[in-house]
C-alpha cells in the first residue's frame, strides 16, 4: 500500500475518533478519553463498547457501523485475538485508519510476527492504515488533537516533532521536553511499525508548517529506502532531523574472508548512512530534545563557530573544556572583533572566546548588549551563546536579574547572527522562566553548559552537512558477465577486474612453473614479490604463500617452489610475479553489502595495521572524490598521509579519486557483489596503486 502525505494526514489530523474498546476499568481507555475533553474533543469522540455499556459518564455504541456518521480514526483498545474483527467494523463504517495498541505481534517471537504479518494483509485487504501495533498513540500538538493514551500532554505547541518507536519511554520524554523548554508539534509512537514506519511519518512531518525539527528514538530502521527518501527532503527543506539509536550488532551479512567485514557493524554503518544524510545522531534522550529544539530554534547556521560571552569567568572554562572534548568550533577571534570588544570591556578584562564580561556588566548591563553585538560581527561566529541565570521559581516579586535578561534580550535583537541564552545549570524552564524571558525578548533558552556545548556543535555540523552529489562525467565501468560472478576470485582475477575499471595497479605476471617465474623476474629487473593465486587462498601471507624481496634466478625458484607447497590441496591458478615496491604509505579500500543500506565503502590504513588500529571512515555508495577526499582526512591516522620519516606526503585528491573508482566499480557489480576490497592501496605521493585484492560474490 503507498502511504501517500494525504492518506496520513487523515490519520494525523482526524475530524473525529472512535474508542473502539472503551472501558471503564481500562486505563488506556481513561487516559486516552481524559486527553480527548481536556483538549475539547469530547463532541467528536465516540465510544464503542461490545456489551452498550454507559463507560466514562457516556452512553456507548457496540459497534462502529452504529455510530451513524463519519470517523477518520478508530483507536483500537481490544486484545490481539480481537482486533481482526474490530478493524472489520470499522472497515464497514468507512473509517479508513486504525491506531492499534495491542502487543504480542512482531515483538513477540515467530507467532508473533505472523500475526503481524496477517494484521497488515487483512488491513492491506479493507483499504486501511495502521499506526502500531504496540504503542500507544499520537498526539498532533501543533492542532490540539490527542489520540493517544500518553498522560500529562502539554497545551503549547512548540516546533519539535518527536517520534519513538517505545511507547512507554515517550512519558519521560515529554516530560524531558517539557522540562527543558523544548515545545512539541507532535508526539508520535510508533510500536512495531507494522505499515507506518518512521520513514513515512518523517516524510508527512517535511511538509508540515508547524514542524522545523524532528526528534526520533529507534532501534532499528525498519525501512531504509523510506527512512532515505525522507531524510534528504528534510535536508532539502532545513528541517533538522536527530535521532537516537539504541543498540549495536555486527553486521549479519558481512563477509568473514574480507577484513572490511570487520570494519563495517551495523552501528558503524547506521553512523555512516546518518552522516551521509545530514541526520544527527546522538546518544541520551536529553541531547537529542535539547538539539532538535536549537535546530528549530536556530536554524542552519552561516558558519560553524561558536561565540560565548558569560558573566561568570568560570562558565567559560567549563564551556572551552567542553568545547575541546566534544568537538565544539570556538574560533579566534578576528582583529576588528577584538578591537571592539576591547572598546566595550572594563581595561581589567581580556578579550578572547569565551568571552568573560567581569562583574561589571552588573553595573552596566549594557555590556551584555554591546559584547553580543560585536562577537556576532565576527567573520567566524555563526551563533552566539550568551551564559547568564535565568529563575525557574517565583517568589511573588518581580525578578531582581529581569534588567540582565533584558539586555540580553536586546543584544540578541541587535545581532548579526542568531543568539541563544545558555542556563548555567539543567533546571527547568518553566511558565515563569519563559516570562522572564518573553519579557526581555529572549526566544530560546538551553539549560545546561554541557547541553548547550553538545546542541550546538551538533546545529553547527548539519548546518554545513550537505547531501552528496551523484558522480557526474565519470567513465563507465565494464562489468564481467553473469557467468563469471560466482564464489571467491582469486588476486589474478581481482587484479584484472580491477585494471579494466581503470584503478592503478602494481604490474604483474602469472607464470605456471619455476622457469616461467624465473623469465619473469629477470624481464622485470631488480627485486621481485612471489604470490600464490588461488581463488580458495584469500589471505596468502598467512599460510606462507608469499615471499618478497626475492633476487636472483635460484632465489626465485626456491620462492616459487614454497609458494606452491604452500597451497595445500588448495587449487592453484599460478604464482603471481611482481616487482617489489618501497615503503609507503599503506591503506585499505573495501565494500562490503549491508543487507539494509546496500553497498558501503570503507577506508582505512591498511597492510598489516587494518587489525591493529582501529581507525576507519565508512560511506554509503555512490562517493564521489570530494568525498573520499574528506573520507581520508576524517581518518584519526590522517597524520600519515601527510608524509612520516622524511616520506612524501600523500596526494590527497589522487588518492580520492582512485577510492571513489573504486567504489564506482562496486556499484557497477551490483547485488551479487559481496565484497571488494583492496588491501593494500599503496600510496607514494602522487602514485597510487592496488597491491592486492579480494573479490566474493553472494552467488555460490
């Protein structure tokens, strides 16, 4: 079924509901009627209860069919064994979407999942929605429609989206959100997602007015390709999309015979296809309100940096140790920044950022005023966080810090960029907090230094994320014919594969016997490296299937004769003869399918460090060589790139483009692909060349 942006906001903003399964004595059925009047919808709302009992005060009906009059929702309440025949009625009333509670589907073992399975085809089958199963409801906050069994729903809308995929946990969310300010547009549990997915209520949130950021707790992606379509529209539109993900496994389909199996896991890969997708991913439920409400508050930034002006000196230790830790860009500041800082600062203060104002802005609070108007000039500040008190608690008289708020307020109006207030500590943002500061024409407020650090290095990292490109004007990549993709290749094969697409590699003969080794090593000259080539020996140098430096024509029959012994019963194509290489830079370049994502391209040092140092960068495919450029510099070891020892520093773009070539050529192998990697990619300055490869294939 194709949940079009129309058919859910039927679903999401209903003209009215049917409780289907009202009881007295449910405390779903409570909570849920109790939302419905507190928000005025009791005249909307109907109950239906098998027996026609009176439930909540009101007279039921026992069936949908009876009510008589049009219904956009049915709230089902009814147990698992029921609800088949519940979405029947409503299905003959003419209600077209179904909010279902019930658990014991598709998180509850095989019968489970089959019952979910039959719940989606029975609904597919009567032309119906499905919110769930295993929730407990949404609330359109932004319309002031509750349909939802969630206690304690707040009044005031706000411009954040949240979405969880567990019901019980969107309690505390609420009320985490509530706490630190942060308002919502909608509350959307998600359960199993047996129809709708967290993709589809995304997708309908993009084009929502009321909506300009969208939080989200997963613990899985159930449908990628809609998660994907959904994410980039956000982008698109600058809605700012941040997600906590809970939990972390290895990647199930990932090849054992690659080490790039071992590099991409399935939370590798989830941050990886985030990053791509300018989706911010956090980690505790506090940061991810408290960054999703900056993002709607703030929007994109122009720049990156960061500038804080704070009343207390020790605020603004707190902020650059932080800063430091977390990745947060507080920039130095520009001549003309300084100079009129200087201008506005008592002579015993020091100009820098963070910028501490000194107790005399308690004597002049226009130093507020004038500080944030002059650090937002600065070329390098997109946004200024301004560190100062703010009450939570009223004790009957006006606030003695109002006239501190106000300047504020007033710098904040004056400023080139955008301005938050930051609390020194997590408290609440309360009713009389935000008098305070509507007061003083202070719009946001984010509770907590640490908080405030975290929102904002994440506000700044999407505002500069882009989404990337599609390789335009890159040379087509022969592909070998179906035929041939089956199992693991052997080098030689992956060699050849790998020169036809155009990807440098180390020159090399495959000769049959010693003497044909021995003819090539002196065509070749100098020193030489004796390979194995079987397509069953992947990682030759562990059985003893290598020899390198190899000189001299009795030299390279003895190598070639332990080569040889080396393979086993293994079946051997040949030995490989290639000219030996000097010191350089090595890495590792490999894709690996994700059973979810598709192709993802790995980068990493390679040789014999890629089990040692745990440093890669992951990427979805397509990448092109901007990308892979920023890959590379991403990698904690980039150090090495630079040049070690008195060695050539690594060209950066030629590299680059030799990686997205890479990852072009595994694109172009399509599903069958299992893995490619090359290991190592040998990098000498401008030289760039594949010293060996591995190709599987999913076909036996």
């Amino acid at each position: 079924m194709t949940l079009s942006s129309g058919r859910l906001e039927s679903l999401f903003r209903p003209r009215s509901i049917a409780l289907v399964g009202a009881a007295n004595k449910s405390l779903f059925s409570h909570l849920a009627y109790t939302n419905l009047v507190d928000f005025g919808f009791a005249d909307r709302t109907f109950l239906v209860n098998r027996r026609g009992a009176e439930t909540h005060g009101r007279a039921t009906v026992t069936s949908c069919a009876e009510i008589g009059e049009p219904v956009d929702v049915a709230y089902l309440m009814v147990p698992q064994a029921a609800t088949l025949d519940a979405l029947s009625d409503a299905a003959a009333a003419g209600i077209r979407n179904a909010v279902i509670l019930s658990s014991g589907y598709g998180e509850a073992g095989p019968d489970g999942r089959a019952a979910q399975d039959e719940l989606v085809a029975h609904a597919e089958s009567l032309d119906m929605v499905l919110l769930g199963p295993n929730h407990l409801g949404f609330a359109n906050l932004a319309a002031q429609i509750p349909v939802t069994s969630v206690p304690g729903l707040p009044r005031v809308a706000g411009p954040v989206a949240l979405l969880s995929q567990s019901g019980a946990s969107s309690s505390a969310m609420l009320d985490f959100a509530t706490v630190a300010g942060v308002g919502l547009s909608y509350l959307v549990t998600l359960g199993n997602e047996a129809m709708i997915t967290a993709g589809h209520v995304l997708d309908h949130l993009v084009d929502d007015d009321a909506t300009r950021a969208v939080a989200i707790f997963m613990e899985t992606v159930r449908d990628p390709a809609v998660f994907t379509r959904a994410a980039r529209r956000a982008a698109e539109a600058g809605k700012a999309v941040v997600v906590l993900k809970a939990g972390s496994s290895e990647l199930s389909a990932r090849t054992a015979a690659a080490h790039t199996g071992a590099l991409v896991g399935d939370d590798a890969t989830i941050d990886a296809v985030f990053r791509d997708l300018g989706v911010i991913r956090v980690d505790s439920i506090e940061d991810m309100l408290i960054t999703a409400g900056a993002a709607a508050h703030l929007g994109r930034l122009a720049r990156p940096g960061v500038g804080v002006v704070s009343i207390s000196g020790g605020a603004c230790d707190i902020i650059a140790d932080r800063a430091q830790d977390l990745g947060m860009v507080l920039p130095e500041l520009a001549g003309p920044t300084r100079a009129a800082l200087a201008d506005a600062m008592p002579d015993y203060g020091t100009v820098q950022n963070p910028l501490d104002v000194t107790g005399a802005a308690i004597i002049d609070p226009g130093l507020f005023t004038r500080t944030i108007t002059a650090m937002a000039d600065d070329p390098s500040v997109g946004v200024v966080a301004v560190v100062n008190t703010l009450p939570w608690v009223s004790d009957g008289r006006p606030y003695s810090g109002q006239v501190f708020v106000d300047a504020i307020g007033a710098g904040a109006a004056q400023a080139a960029v955008p301005v938050v207030y930051v609390n020194q500590v997590l408290q609440p943002i309360t009713d009389h907090t935000r008098a305070v500061m509507a007061a003083g024409g202070v719009p946001y407020a984010i509770p907590g230094l640490r908080q405030a650090v975290v929102a904002l290095r994440n506000v700044a990292w999407w505002s500069s994320a882009s989404l990337p490109a599609a390789p335009s004007d890159r040379a087509a990549v022969p592909v070998p014919e179906a035929a041939a993709r089956h199992g693991a290749w052997s080098e030689d094969a992956a060699r050849r594969l790998l020169a036809d697409a155009g990807i440098p590699v180390v020159p090399a003969r495959l000769v049959g016997s010693a003497d044909e080794a021995v003819k090539a090593a002196a065509d070749i000259g100098g020193a030489v490296a004796l390979k194995i080539v079987s397509p069953g020996i992947l990682h030759k140098s562990d059985i003893g299937g290598v020899r390198l430096g190899v000189r001299g024509d009795d030299a390279v029959r003895e190598a070639h004769a332990a080569v040889t012994g080396a393979a086993g019963g293994a079946p051997v194509e040949g030995v490989l003869v290639s000219p030996m290489r000097g010191p350089a830079t090595e890495l590792l370049v490999g894709v690996v399918r994700d059973p979810q994502w598709g192709p993802i391209l790995a980068v990493a040092l390679g040789g014999i460090f890629v089990e040692v140092v745990d440093d890669s960068v992951l990427s979805p495919l397509p990448v092109a060589p901007a990308k892979a450029a920023a890959m590379l510099r991403g990698l904690r070891t980039v150090a090495v790139l630079d040049g070690v020892r008195g060695g050539p520093p690594a060209d950066v773009d030629a590299v680059a483009a030799v990686v997205a070539r890479i990852g072009d050529l595994a694109l172009a192998l399509g599903d069958e692909l299992e893995s490619l990697e090359v290991n190592p990619l040998r990098v000498d300055g401008a030289t760039v060349e594949a010293l060996d490869a591995v190709v599987t294939w999913r076909t036996a």
